[in-house]
C-alpha cells in the first residue's frame, strides 16, 4: 500500500511525504522539487560515488517509522549536494527540507 501525505514547513511552503508499505519494511520519504529525505534505505554513498554526477540533494535518517519521525529526525547522512546548500548530519529532517526548497 502506499500513502501520500503533504506537509506545510514553518515557511509556509508545502513538501510531499510518500509511505511505501512493503512486507517487512517501510519506504519513507519526504521530497520538494530540488531533493528529498528518506529512511535508511537510502544509500547515500551511492548517489556520492556512482552517482554523483547528478548532483543529487538527499539526506538519509535511520531508525524512523513513520513519515513524522522522518521530519523530526536528525539526518545520519547527506550527499555532498547536500552540504553545499548546508545541510548537514545531525539536522533535523524538517530543517533540511527548507533548505531544499
């Protein structure tokens, strides 16, 4: 089953949360028109490495269950993107949305 939720940040500006039910596990992810969070499934050193010619804005929070825990986490990892519009690990997943935007 998969479930579409938007969220207003603090800005005023709206992001989209997708829930993706799989057997056994979850896909959370958060996304704005530049980039996205999501929950552990993202590999990170993947879209670093392999992947890093698209320059992808993304940053990774483990340990999340729902797509609330997602904004509330702090982020364990982010592409390099993502750090040159600062964000870095440790921020809040709702902080590093409004820098997406």
């Amino acid at each position: 089953m998969m479930r579409m939720v938007p969220y207003t940040l603090d800005s005023g500006e709206t992001v989209l949360g997708v829930e993706v039910k799989l057997p056994k596990t979850t896909l959370l992810s958060i996304s704005t028109g530049r980039g996205y969070i999501m929950c552990g499934a993202l590999d990170v050193s993947l879209l670093n490495e392999r992947l890093r010619d698209r320059d992808i804005i993304a940053g990774r929070a483990v340990g999340v269950r729902t797509l609330d825990e997602l904004m509330e986490a702090p982020l364990e990892s982010v592409t390099h993107k993502a750090e040159s519009l600062g964000i870095v690990a440790g921020m809040k997943g709702s902080e590093a949305l409004r820098k997406m935007l």
